[in-house]
C-alpha cells in the first residue's frame, strides 16, 4: 500500500488549479473539504442505520406472523422491568471490569518490561503483537484448545501436577476465564501505546527521584503515571468499549453458558434479535447498551482528560 | 542494572513469552497431533509421531500419513481456502476505503482549528462505541432491499462502520503529535495548503498510517460477527465463518487446529513486518 | 476479483439513495408480505435442466454433497451454487427466509418448517410431479411428520433415532455389567455402579450441551416421552407441569447425575463436536446418541475404542425419538419453471433419479455414512445392510436392535408442529441448564418452560 496515493481528498475539483484552490479557501473550509467523506459515510453506513434502529425499537412484530405493531417505549419498559435484563447489565459490567482490570495490568506490565534492556528484548517485542494479530473467533477457538477439561493445555498440566483437571468455564470462573481470554488478545496494543509513552519518559527524571530517595512505587507514582495516564486512558476507553459489546468470544466458548452464567447483554441481545428474532426487543436492548457504553466512555474519556490537563499542569 | 534487577527482567520476560505463546503453540501441537493420539490419556504435550498432513489436506490436496496411508483432501478444504482468499479481498478494499476517506479526516480533525472539532471528536468516539449487533438490524432491512446480502459489498459496508470511526479516532491522534508549525515551514516554502499535506505531513507521518492500515487490515480480517449474519453459506463467506463451519459434530479437532494455524498466518506475517511501525507510533496526541 | 472500487461506489450510491427513501422501502421488508405458497396443478417434470439453484446446508460431510450435486449437474443440467451455512442454523436460515433470498433447496429440521410455511417462506410439494409416490414409500412417522396443514411440506434428508442409548462395551466389561439397562431408572443405576467400580470416572455423556445447535431441549423431550410423561398436546399445549412430580423428578435426577459427577466436566457448555468425540474418545460406559454415529464411533480413524459401541436394545421402553433431516424449498416468488428445477433437484437428493429410477444419493449417504433414509426401501437394502455389517460390531446381534429403533419411534408432533417450536426450543436451551448445575429451582424452570409455551399460544393465536 503507496501511502501517497492513498491520501488524496476525493472532493477536490479538478477544474480549478489545486495550489491556488486549497490556499483560498478558509481553514474551516478546507478542513470540512476533508472531513466531509467521513462524515457523508459516517451518515450513510452508521447514523442512517442507527436511527432506523430506533425506529424499530419502537415496534413489536411477530416473526411468523408478520403481525407489527408500533408500541411505543414499550420494549425499553419490558427490558428496564426484567430482571433477566438487569442480570445481563451486571454479568456486562463485571465482564468490562475484569477485561480492563487484566488487560491492563498486562499491558501496563509488558510495557514496563519491553524498556529494559534484556536478552532477546527484540524478539519479545515482535512477539507479543501475536495474539493482537489473530481474530476473536479464532482467539475463542485457539482458548477452547487452553480450557478443555477433556483434551486442554490447562487439562494436561493439571494431570503432570497430579491434579484433576478443573473445568475453567464453569458457573463461578467462567466470566474471569473469558476475560483473560478477551485480555490476552488485547493487552499488546495497550503494551504498544503505552511503551511509546513510557519511551519519552526523560531517563533523569528517574535518576533525580531516586536521589531523593523515593522507592520504586514512588517512582511509578510519581514519575510514570503522569506521563502514561492520557495513553492508558486511550486504551481503557478502547478495550473497556470492545469488552462491553463482546460477541464472538462468548458464542464460540460458552453460548452464554452454562446456564445463562456467561450471557452478558450483548449475547442477550443477539439472542432476542436472532434466535428470537424479535427485532423489536433487541433493538431496544441494543440501544440501552449504546446509551450505556457512550455514557461511560465519553464520561470517562471527559474525566481521563481533565486529570491528564491537570497533571501536565502540575508539572509545569 | 544490580544483579537482582537484571534476573527479575529476565524472569518476567520469559512469563510474557509463556503467557503469549503457550496457547498458540499448543494449538500448533494440536494441529500435528494425529488424530488417534488427539486427548489420548495422560495427555501428551509433543505426539508421537507429528503428522503434518493437515496442512496439504486443507488446502485441497492429497497427503501421506506417517503411517504411509494416502489421506484424501478435508472435506472443508474449498470453504477453507474460499474463506481465506475472500477475507484478503475484502480486508484489502476496507482498508483502501478506510485510508482514503479517514486520512484527510483525521488530519484536519487534528492540525485545523476547526469549529466544532470536540463535538466531532466525541461524535465519533461514540459511533465507535456501538455494538455490531446494533447494527445489523437495520443493515438486515437495508441490505434486503438493496440485494447485498450474501456479497462481499455488503461486507465491505459493514466493516467500514467499525473501521472509519476507529480509524478516525486514531488517525487524529497520530496527526495531532506531530511537531506543531509543521505545514506553516512548508507554506512559507511556497507550498499551497494542500501540497503540505501530501509532500510534508504525509511523509512524516509514514508510521502512522502503516499503522492505520495494519489496524484496519486486521480489524476486517478478524471480524465474525457481520461475516456470519451476512455472509455464511454464501460464496461470499469470509475465513471466521468458514471456520465455524467446520464445528459441526463430525469435525476433527486436529484438522480445526490446523485451520485455526492457517487463517492466523496472513495477519501474523503482516503483523511481524509492520508492528516496529505500529511501535514508532505516537499514541498520546489527542488533548 | 468481482469487488472493484467502481462497483462498490455504485452500490454505495444506491445506498444513499435508499437512505432518501428508505422508509417506504424498508417498510416492505418488515413482515411477510407474501400469502402462503400459493397452490397450483402438478408440475411436470423439466425436460433440461436451466438456471442455477442456491441450495444450502449445513456443515456435514460438505465434500460428500458437492460431489453428489456435481453429479446432478453432470446428468440434469442445472447448475448448483451450494453454501455452507456456519453457527445457528436454524436462526440464519430464518434470517435469510425473512430477507427473501433466494433458497431453492436447504436443509430443516423437524421442528422448523410448520413456522416458516406459516409465515409464507416455503414452497410445499404438493405441486410435486412424483409426490404420491414418494409419499407411499416413505416410513410412516417420517410422512406424517412432513405432512403439515395436511400438505406435503419436503422430502426427507435423513431420519434416525436422536438419544439412541449407545454403551461402550469395554467400559461394561471392566466394571462387571452384564445386563441391559430397559428403563432410565436401571440406566443411571447401572451409571452409578460403573462409577463405583472404577472402570469410569465419568460414566454417562448425557445430550446436555447447548451449542451450536441445541441437545439439552431435546433430550429432555425425548426423555420424558421415552418414560411416558405427557408432554405437548394438539396445537403444543403442554401437558407437563411444575406440580405432579413428572419432568420435576426427571430434572431432579439429571441434577443428581451432574452433581455426583457422574457426567464429564464441562458438558453443559459442550458444543455437538465435543459430545461426540468425548464419548468416541472412550471410558464412558453409556450415552444417548444420534443414531448414525454408531458408524463415526466405530471408525478407527475417529474413535479410540473402535469395535466396542454397540446400540443398547428397547426392551418395552424406547430410548430416544425420531430426528429428520428435511429437504425444504424457500419461496420468493419464483417462476414455476424454476419451482420445477427446485423439485427436480430435492427429487434427485431425497427421492429417486429420475433417469435410473433409483435411490441413488439416498443409498449412498446411508451406505456411506450410516445415514439412515426416511424410506424403507434404502435402510433395508442389501447394499446399506452389507456396508453397515462390514463395520458394525456384534453385526448379526446389532442389525436387528439397529431397524428396531427405527420401526416405531417417537416423534415430538405436538411440538414440532406448531409455529414456535424453534422459539420455545431456544428458551428451553437456556432454562435447562440452570436446572441441571442448580443454578435455579426446578420446579420454577418447569413452570418457565410451560408458561412459555402458553404465552406463545397466545401470540401466536391471536
């Protein structure tokens, strides 16, 4: 892929001499020349639908039948009034909480790990790009391969130790066993982001805290976080987005088993809109989700700003 | 470094190797396990004698076993190999929409100082934030009427609603860590506004867009949930549902492991060329 | 590559267009707006062969059906774009019924058509030249189940006992059994003693896996039919309930089974491939089955303990209950030329070839594959007798138990036959489970699975 050839703002006319065009015209101008095919497809492929989907939501029809009806907020009382709904929001939420909470812990410690200097650090670094690289579909087929109880890695190593192999996707574990899965594909691009923040880190800094005689956690504190709070901010509001709205991980592995303990409200969703087939109810659910996950992430990503603006100011 | 320094880094290099690579290679091991060894009890970490087999089988060729038995081709070889090629074809047309159309986007959104940019920012922050399936309700009616169903345009449609805003979203941040005055010193070069772009912020800006691409490449690649409302059983069929194809109750774990190693390649091989790239990149620029 | 920018820029316009007018336009696709196929004389029987037809179907032996349409294309001309479809079948098809793609030959289970004919998706046979006749040769469980709103609905792609009760001989002889199970009461019993003799950990592979498509509804279905439990009436009204002991104790016992640890680790997040290849990987004494995988058991190639599944015999009770495949024909309007293409292609999958006048690809799946056929004729056939004894272990012993379990099985009709079976099966995959690991109250999911049953009554009555 030429990467000059691929940046040329479809809307110039060609008619009028290019130089003189693009410097005439405003910068707002100019900047709307270029943003306009974003937001032209943005409106075609993603508000379009989107609004249709309200429409929809409003609606009750029977599959069979053919038999619609509008109905109002009707299906957003029906989800908001079950408690099955309520149970999927909490299975959703913890599911999130756990995705992130490992995610980051392994991006954040690979990437503290990938600034050292060690032996074979090069190799490492192009290795953990790995599981980033490979789908959910099949991350979810490579883990069923991990958790077997029956022919897993997980199994074989129980059995050396003399353990019996425990079934890791069981009612109790099997929310955290998807998490690391979800985290294990994700962690390399927060390690990625947050390597390249932690790179910038002046090597003085470090030097001068220690000095001062301020410990390791100090150091952290002190030190990195302020620089890496905006990076990880970035990656929290990325995989916290993607945990939410987790689909393939959870049909491959469990179907939301067993017995509805791995059913978060996105498999819901996809059961009442496909298996059900009740576009109405789905919709409905779906656009709760929406509200939810965009309420948390511009909340967040609001917040993540204001204490990073703090912080840079702290430091000047 | 101190001593003790020195063995705790090497000691957590080798548990994030471990934690990267033990599923992988253990799918690896499936996939060369013969079949009548596969879950044989203790389980075997290595086979006894690997069979690599799988690998020809799938791709639609005839192969001998260790034991020296001529195996046929897998029955799923053609969904396999047709997933794999039509997967390459759309990955490539969303990633060439994706750069086209959000490259200018993003560059604007973050060097022009432009009216409503934190509106449009957050705007698509919260595009991006949508759950697939929220989408393909009305993508069912809309591709209905429109006969896309079943087509790799369709698929295409619907990749780009993942891919433009995250790419969008990203690109603004690679722009915006650029070094500030950049266009001003090729403007005052008597480049016109347009030509900066393209002769100083483009190239300067390599890196970054490799690693947009990377990211929209394998964001197509990778996707399933679009792939198998829209497109299974169609020729269209991209590589995901083509795989969940073969879990049906007379699949052959070794030969799915093999299936798994085969669609993992493309990606792999794009990631380990591109990712110093996606590592040069500046991930902090949005403020 | 057929995607070029320029063909994707004009659709994309086309697009927007819709986006203009897109109320209107999709209103159209909201329900069926099609009556149900329209009936019609008999069609003859196409001279050539013209067109393509889209057929569709699961992921079963995928190579095995190309070869056999390549066959029908090499001898009646009419090409054939075959898909295979991954995941929820049943919702997928559903989906692109719903769309109004064009299926001319697909797939269905039993209890998928009665809802799909209802909503005007299907074409039925009844303008099928050769109808009569295949009708009269069909098993009479398989021709009634096809037969809804007294029309003939498809032809038959398999039938086979599902929950045939398979026992691993090896596994029986180490723990010292010698005799039979005839009740689900002696089965689990036996289940128990083989545990405590050591010969298995895990005894007994019950179908309480879920995905992708579903086993636990099933087997609870044909268990409580098997033990004579009322289950669903006519028009699906269900007879069971959450106070007169009936399924209660049944699912009472199916939590014991998996509490005492009697059933593999995992089974209720299995997927079908899993619940076969754990039993085909030996050390589990018995499981309910479908029945043509005694030959996938039995391979070596697939199966450690190869030559030790036997199928247990119905002594007075049945083990199981019927399961079809259904070669079934989508509507979306089409010519009666092409209607006559689609019947052409099903005859020669599920019926005879026209031309020799035999069961041609029906013989060979159940020859091949042990995939049993809805008529008498094929399963009985000197060619699928020797092909199924050249494996089949205890062969003269076997053959009889084998046709006996398909002489009088059971069939879930008054569930099968309603417009929400796939509905009330979805739900009860999801209910089920949390009664087996106790995760909810049985009585409570019983009650579930009959108020759902009656809410969709409703619904659907209305």
């Amino acid at each position: 892929m030429t990467s000059t050839a691929t940046v040329a703002p479809p809307h110039t006319p060609s008619t009028t001499p290019r130089a003189r065009f693009s410097s005439r015209i405003s910068t707002n101008r100019f900047g709307l020349l270029l943003v306009a095919p974003v937001v032209l497809l943005t409106v075609v492929i993603v508000i379009y639908p989107v609004a249709y989907s309200l429409w929809i939501s409003l609606t009750s029809s029977n599959p069979i039948t053919g038999r619609s009806r509008f109905v109002g907020l009707e299906n957003y009382a029906t989800a908001l009034g079950s408690g099955e709904f309520w149970r999927t929001l909490t299975l959703t939420l913890f599911y999130v909480v756990c995705v992130t909470v490992m995610g980051t812990v392994v991006a954040l410690g690979s990437a503290l790990l990938l600034r050292e200097k060690f032996l074979g650090r090069r190799v490492l670094m192009a290795l953990i790009v790995l599981p980033w690289a490979l789908s959910t579909y099949a991350a979810a087929v490579v883990f069923r391969y991990v958790y077997s109880p029956q022919f897993g890695f997980s199994a074989a190593v129980s059995e050396r130790l003399g353990l019996d192999p425990s079934n890791i996707l069981a009612q109790g574990s099997v929310i955290p066993a998807l998490a690391l899965v979800h985290a294990w594909q994700f962690a390399p691009l927060g390690a990625y982001f947050l390597l390249a923040t932690l790179q910038m880190i002046p090597e003085d800094l470090y030097k001068l805290a220690k000095v001062d005689g301020v410990r390791l956690m100090g150091r952290f504190r002190y030190v990195t976080l302020p620089y890496i709070r905006l990076p990880m901010a970035i990656f929290l509001v990325l995989i916290g987005g993607q945990a939410a709205t987790a689909f393939d991980l959870i049909y491959f592995l469990t179907s939301g088993g067993p017995g509805g303990s791995s059913r978060t409200l996105s498999f819901f969703i996809y059961e009442e809109t496909f298996q059900n087939q009740r576009l109405g109810s789905g919709a409905a659910m779906s656009w709760i989700l929406l509200v939810v996950v965009v309420a948390l992430t511009v909340g967040y990503y609001k917040v993540a700003l204001r204490v990073g603006n703090r912080d840079m100011k702290e430091e000047t | 470094m101190s001593i003790r320094r020195k063995v705790v880094v090497h000691v957590a290099a080798v548990v994030l190797a471990a934690w990267t690579l033990i599923p992988l290679v253990w799918v690896a091991i499936v996939s060369i396990t013969p079949p009548n060894e596969f879950a044989s009890r203790p389980l075997r970490f290595w086979p006894k004698v690997p069979d690599l087999t799988n690998y020809p089988r799938l791709l639609g060729r005839e192969a001998t076993s260790p034991s020296g038995k001529v195996l046929e081709p897998s029955g799923h070889s053609s969904l396999i190999v047709h997933g794999l090629i039509n997967s390459a074809e759309v990955a490539v047309v969303v990633t060439a929409i994706s750069l086209i159309v959000c490259v200018p986007a993003a560059y604007a959104l973050a060097r022009l100082n432009l009216r409503w940019r934190e509106a449009g920012l957050l705007t698509i922050i919260a595009t991006r934030a949508l759950p697939p399936i929220a989408t393909t309700i009305p993508f069912f009616a809309l591709f209905s009427s429109l006969g896309l169903s079943g087509t790799r345009t369709g698929l295409v449609i619907t990749h780009l609603t993942i891919t433009v805003p995250l790419l969008v979203w990203i690109g603004t941040s690679f722009f915006a860590s650029l070094p500030a005055g950049l266009e001003r010193m090729a403007r005052v070069d008597g480049c016109s506004r347009f030509r900066a772009v393209t002769k100083v912020v483009v190239p300067a800006s390599g890196p970054s867009i490799t690693a947009m691409a990377v990211i929209a490449f394998l964001t197509s690649w990778n996707e399933f949930t679009f792939a198998l409302i829209f497109n299974t059983g169609s020729t269209a069929q991209t590589f995901p549902p083509a795989l969940a194809s073969m879990f049906f109750q007379v699949s052959v774990p070794t030969e799915v492991a093999a299936a798994t190693c085969l669609g993992l390649l493309p990606p792999l091989l794009l990631a380990a060329v591109f990712q110093r790239y996606i590592r040069r990149v500046n991930f902090v620029g949005i403020q | 590559m057929e995607l070029t920018r320029r063909s994707f820029v004009k659709r994309m316009s086309f697009a927007a267009l819709a986006a203009g007018v897109g109320g209107p336009v999709l209103a159209a696709c909201a329900g069926p707006d099609k009556g149900a196929a329209a009936g019609g004389a008999v069609l003859k029987a196409p001279a050539s062969g013209t067109g393509t037809m889209n057929m569709r179907i699961w992921g079963a032996y995928p190579e095995f059906v190309k070869e056999r349409a390549r066959e029908f294309t090499d001898s009646y001309g009419t090409k054939v774009d075959l898909g295979v479809v991954a995941g929820d079948y049943p919702s997928i098809i559903q989906t692109q019924l719903r769309q109004n793609q064009k299926l001319d030959l697909f797939y269905g289970l039993g209890h998928l058509p009665k809802g799909w004919n209802t909503a005007g998706w299907l074409h039925d046979y009844e303008r099928f030249w050769n109808k009569d006749k295949a009708e009269a040769e069909m098993l009479p469980v398989v021709r009634d189940a096809l037969t809804i709103d007294g029309k003939l609905i498809g032809l038959p792609y398999f039938a086979f006992v599902n929950g045939a009760l398979f026992a691993n001989k090896q596994v029986l002889a180490t723990a010292g059994l010698d005799s039979w199970p005839t009740t689900y009461d002696e089965l689990y019993a036996q289940v128990r003693k083989v545990k405590k003799s050591g010969a298995s950990d895990t005894p007994y592979l019950p179908s309480f896996w879920s995905a992708p498509y579903y086993g636990i509804p099933f087997g609870f279905v044909q268990e409580a039919m098997n033990r004579g439990m009322p289950m669903f009436g006519a028009g699906g009204k269900p007879e069971f309930d959450e106070n007169s002991g009936g399924v209660v104790d049944m699912l009472g016992q199916w939590r014991d089974l998996y509490s005492e640890n009697l059933v593999p680790k995992g089974v209720l997040t299995f997927q079908e491939s899993d619940w076969i290849e754990t039993f085909a990987a030996g050390g589990i004494a018995y499981s309910p089955q479908l029945q043509y995988d005694l030959r996938t058991f039995n391979d070596p190639a697939k199966s450690k303990s190869a030559g030790q599944f036997v199928a247990v015999p119905q002594q007075g009770q049945k083990w199981g209950m019927m399961h079809m495949g259904i070669y079934l024909t989508g509507n979306n309007g089409q010519s009666d030329e092409d209607l006559a293409q689609a019947y052409s292609m099903a005859e020669y999958f599920g019926y005879r070839d026209r031309k020799s006048g035999e069961f041609v690809v029906p013989t060979k799946w159940a020859a091949e594959n042990n995939l049993t056929q809805g008529y008498a004729e094929v399963n009985n056939s000197p060619t699928v007798e020797k092909a199924v004894r050249a494996w089949l272990p205890d062969a003269d012993e076997q053959w009889p138990i084998l046709k006996d379990y398909m002489a009088d099985p059971q069939y879930a009709k008054g569930l099968y036959h309603t417009d929400w079976a796939l509905e009330w099966v979805s739900e009860a995959s999801r209910q089920l489970p949390q009664a087996v690991n106790g995760d909810a109250d049985i009585k409570k999911v019983v009650r579930t699975l009959r108020e759902k049953a009656e809410k969709l009554i409703e619904e659907y009555g209305e």
